[in-house]
C-alpha cells in the first residue's frame, strides 16, 4: 500500500495545473506579443501558423458563413477562454476584449453587449466550431477571404498570457459531472473545479481550485484487494494511507453507500477529510484538502465541500451527456501518449508503466509486456542490415540453447511506413518466451517494438494484441518536440572496449569493460552489473586459507541455492599465490556459474570474482571476464 504525501504532491503539480485545465487555460505572462498569420482553406485539415504546417478541424461553411475551429485562437493568438458551467457560455477574452456565447445559439455578448450573429457556433467532432464573425466583430481580428479560393487569413498579435494549445473545452461544454466509466465512479463537476492531473491508468486523479487553490480533491484507486473488509478493516486501511495527524476516525454506515472517514491535520497545516469505499476487489480512497483550516472550521464554507464529497458515487451513468468520462479506454485497450514524439499507441487496459521506462508496459505477472525504443538513425542504414546485426548481437549476448531465432522475416506496414518483423525465443528459468521485434524508421529516428508473452498463451488473445498495437501505432514528425535531437543507440556499444580503474592509494588496477553499470562500493570494493552477471572485487582483511575456507563453508551450508563445487585449486594470479573456485548454482530455477579467485597480500586477502547466468554463458563473456581478472595488477 502507498502512502500519499500531500505537501510533495500538491507542489509538484501546482505549475502543471495551470497549463492543464479542463475549464481554463492559461500560462504564465513570459512572452511579449508577436505578429501572426494564420492561413486556412475550406474543407482542408492542414492551416499555417506564420508558415509553420498544424492540423486542424476543417473549416467549412455553414448557415452563409465560414466556420473556423475555436481551438485554433487560444493556441495561434493566445485567445483565453473559460466555460461555465451553469450558464453554459463560453467567453473568450483577447486583450480588451471579451466575447460570450453558446454553441447552438446566435446571440453573443461582447464585452457585456448583446448582438446578435449571422451565425450561431457550432460542435463537429467534437469540437467547438465559431463563425468568422466572432474573430472580426468580436475580438478586432483582420480577415481577408480570398474572392476566388476562398482561403481565410486571420491576422492579429499574440497576447502574453497564452492558454495551452489543444485545451480540452471542447469535451466540457455541457459536462455537470465527472468520472470514470471503467473504475466506475462519479461525482459533480462544480464550475471552478478543475483536473489538475491523471495518471496514465487512470486511477489517480487530481482536482483543484481554478482560481485560488485552495482546495484539492483526488480520486485513487487501488485494485486487487480483499474483498468484503469489514468497517474496521477499511477503515484500518485508509489509516495506513495517512500521513497526516488523525482529529477524526468513523466507519459511516451508509445503507446506500459506507465509508471509512478521517478527519486529519498535515505538518503544514492544511486540513483534510479522507475517505475510503469498497466495490467488489478495488477501494476507492477520496480525499479533500482544505489549504487554510478556518475555512475547514466556517460551516457555511465547508458545506459547500462537503456537498462535493458527498456526490461521489460508485457507479458511472453510462449515455448521460452531461457526464464528463475519464477514462482512457476503449474496449480492452488504452491510449498511451508521448508528446515529446509525437507518438500513439494502445495498450491493454490493465497494463501498467514502468517507473524508470516510459515507454514499457506490462502485466502485473510480467508474462507480458512490451517496450518501444527510439534512437537515431545511421545513416545510410537499411532495415534488412539492421534486423541482421540485431540477431548477430543477441546471440553474441546469449548461450545458444537459450535462444532460437525464426529464419522468417516479414514485410509489413507501421506508422504509415515500411517495416520488419522478426519472431525470437528465449528461455527464462524452465519458460519459454516470444518476442516478436517489429523494426522501422521514420524521419531521421528508428524504432524498434518489443512484444513479448510466454510461448503457449492463447494464440487469439496475442493475435489481438500484436495486431492493436501495428495498428494503433502513430507518429507524426511535424509535432516532435523541436529541442529532440541525437539519441545514441547503447545497442552499438562496443562491449570490448575497456578502461583503467585504481584504487585511491594506487595500489592495483584493473581494465574492466566500458560498459559494465557500476553498482556500488564498500571499503575499496568495486561492484559492476551488466546484462546476465555481475563483477566484484574486494579487500578482505585476513590470510587466503581463512578466506578461502569460510567461503566455501557458506558455499557448502546455503539451502537457499543450490551449489555445486566444480573446481577448487591452487593457483596465481597478478604474480601472487592465489586460490580459484568455480562454483555451479540454481536459484529459483534460474541456473548460473560463479568464478573465484582469492589473492594473498599482505594481512589481506583479495577477492575477486563474478557471476554468469547460464543464459548468458557464451564464449565471448567467458573470455571477456577472464580478461578481466588476467589484467589485476599490484603497483605497490
């Protein structure tokens, strides 16, 4: 169970809030205005913003006049726009100016002032469509309509305080309550709230005050738990999750909906009333903060909160209009989004992130997943040379009865581009698992696709997800982050190129391979992972024969792992009398070999030694780490 710390939460995202709301979008005054042009064409999706290629809803005509999509102004002209609720207006405020109006209807307000347009706004897509007259009566934009094509320019300046291009108003136009269709939940959307942050699962949200911040409110769900706690169990449980001193412990009885409630009180001061709900195996935790605890304590304040709490529910009124819905899926998929590239994909629904890779999804078993890895492309590099250094450096990485690889390699269609696609075994424990690798390029970056499961898992259901993911899969260069440059592939890495280390004294040195990970260190020691084993090399006070005989007593008593002793000799090593062992073992059936040499020196003894994966036990790592241990020298 994770506990939430609110201090570091509420901070973190309190810069994000305002770039990401779903009912008002601004950003920070950091920019002098600018001149801009907009060029658009009749019933085209491509526009120019000052030359510069975007996409757009395509304007058309409609009621004698020219539609043009309201995203279009907050993201070219800065153009701010809120949507309330109750009255269900749009105002958009450029500069001085400040226009109201209503999808569906013609009469408009301009800066307090009714008028009435030739045209009323209207919604396609989804998305909010505004007649050309709103731009020139309204907000003091220049047209000019070209008489023959009747291309649209817009121009005007860019205000500083911007909002955020591609703001989400469009989806809440008309929306009075929020949720989540898959968790299934829902509560009122009051005006001023607004969705500061979601995780990529969904089952974390975060709201806040639009205008002040004063208040918080998220959703977190967790799912897989027991099922049927009783009042004290959940309450117990939403206990646990607290960081903050608890004023207030009850289990409510709710007939209709029961909860486990908290009142605390954070180290900062902030108030909060936390909740927890069941249905079925997922608890669902609500939690309200209040910045300032006396409007915790003024009833007439905290009414207002309470109403908000109170509206949760654990159900989602599917087909209600007014219903705003979270979720990101769709049938057993989810999108995954990554802005940087510009790219899209789906995922199956209940697929998590990794927390160090942003771009690899899995099961919780971990019996499936995949990872999408984006470098540069060389150049002049073909995808046929690429799918062949690919299987030469697996099985250069891999014992060959732990790898089989298809002779097949197909040609198939991703992202709008040519690809391959190859189809690997490998044997992990006693399993044996398949990685289909999809290659491509596109702009001046490659990508390659893992989709890995378990060998025998139903052929339909991974037929289905291979098939999602090739199709789903989208990249448009035009809307890369333009700071994306040079990602070197570590694929090209040269694993025999080497380098010096010494200890600070200057007393030994080894040549160790480049790339290995530095793991860590303790009182000289040197410790390296990479991919299959480990290196380490120590100073152990004491004579090799007591070294040496105590290892191999620990050898010889550990029930966790199996060992078995495969060599034990005297030998030498960097010119002193030294001592190897060399050791078999399984653990949690996953074979390996251990290496050791013991180097006397002194009243110390040095160890080193290093560990091998039986499905990375090649010719090439044996003698590489033999290397190794044959370049230890004595400089003192």
């Amino acid at each position: 169970m994770v506990k939430k710390n609110w201090k570091v939460l509420c901070a973190a995202t309190m810069l994000a809030v305002s770039l990401t709301t779903s009912q008002v979008a601004w950003a920070a005054n950091t920019q002098a205005e600018q001149n801009v042009e907009v060029k658009l064409k009749l019933n085209a999706s491509n526009a120019k913003v000052n030359g510069v290629d975007v996409t757009v809803e395509e304007p058309y005509l409609s009621q004698g006049t020219t539609m043009v999509p309201l995203s279009l102004l907050t993201s070219a002209f800065g153009v701010a726009l809120q949507y309330d609720n109750e009255t269900q207006l749009i105002e958009l405020i450029y500069k001085a100016k400040s226009v109201k109006l209503a999808p569906g209807s013609k009469e408009v307000w301009i800066n307090g002032k009714a008028v009435t347009l030739t045209a009323s706004p209207e919604t396609k897509n989804g998305k909010t469509m505004v007649p050309l007259t709103v731009l020139t009566q309204g907000l003091g934009l220049t047209i000019v309509i070209d008489a023959k094509t009747k291309d649209v320019s817009i121009m005007g300046a860019k205000q500083g305080d911007a909002p955020k291009t591609d703001s989400s108003l469009d989806s809440d136009v008309g929306k009075t309550k929020i949720g989540d269709s898959y968790y299934g939940w829902s509560m009122k959307y009051p005006t001023g709230m607004i969705q500061a942050h979601q995780s990529f699962q969904g089952n974390y949200v975060l709201f806040k005050d639009a205008k002040e911040a004063t208040y918080w409110l998220d959703v977190s769900i967790e799912t897989n738990q027991p099922e049927n706690l009783s009042g004290n169990g959940l309450l117990t449980r939403l206990a646990d999750m607290t960081e903050n001193s608890i004023l207030s412990k009850e289990y409510i009885a709710n007939e209709k909906q029961p909860y486990a409630r908290l009142i605390t009180k954070s180290s900062e001061g902030s108030m909060n009333e936390e909740r927890a709900y069941q249905k079925g195996s997922s608890i669902y935790y609500v939690t309200l903060t209040l910045e300032n605890e006396v409007d915790f304590r003024n009833p007439a304040k905290y009414s207002v909160y309470k109403s908000l709490l109170d509206s949760f529910t654990l159900d989602f009124p599917t087909g209600e209009k007014s219903v705003k819905d979270l979720s990101t899926v769709e049938g057993n998929y989810r999108w995954y989004k990554n802005d940087d590239f510009a790219l899209k994909v789906k995922v199956p629904a209940e697929w998590t992130p990794s927390y160090s890779d942003d771009m690899f999804f899995s099961n919780d078993a971990g019996t499936e997943w995949m990872k999408i890895k984006i470098t540069s492309k060389e150049q002049g590099l073909t995808l046929d040379e690429w799918v062949k250094d690919h299987e030469k450096r697996n099985r250069e990485d891999m014992n060959e009865n732990y790898i089989k690889v298809s002779p097949e390699v197909g040609s198939i269609s991703i992202a709008g581009e040519a690809a391959k696609e190859q189809e690997y075994s490998f044997l992990e424990g006693t399993t044996w698992y398949t990685h289909q690798y999809l290659f491509f390029t596109k702009g001046k970056y490659k990508y390659l696709i893992t989709i890995a499961y378990m060998k025998d898992e139903p052929t339909e259901e991974i037929t289905d997800l291979a098939r999602t993911i090739k199709q789903s899969l989208s990249i448009d260069p035009s809307k890369m982050n333009p700071s994306l440059g040079q990602i070197a592939d570590d694929d090209q890495i040269d694993k025999n190129k080497t380098v010096i280390i010494k200890d600070k004294n200057a007393t030994y040195s080894l040549e160790i391979p480049e790339y290995w990970q530095e793991t860590g260190g303790e009182n000289g020691g040197r410790y390296y992972a990479f991919l299959g084993g480990d290196f380490t090399f120590q100073a152990i006070p004491g004579k090799l024969s007591a070294v040496k005989d105590l290892v191999i007593k620990n050898i010889e008593e550990s029930k966790a792992i199996k060992f078995t002793l495969k060599e034990n000799k005297a030998t030498t090593l960097a010119g002193k009398p030294a001592h190897k062992l060399h050791v078999q073992g399984n653990e949690a059936g996953v074979g390996f070999e251990r290496t050791l040499y013991f180097i006397e020196k002194g009243n110390s003894t040095y160890l080193l030694y290093w560990s091998l994966v039986d499905s990375a036990k090649t010719k090439a790592a044996e003698e590489r780490l033999q290397k190794v241990a044959n370049s230890l020298t004595f400089t003192k």
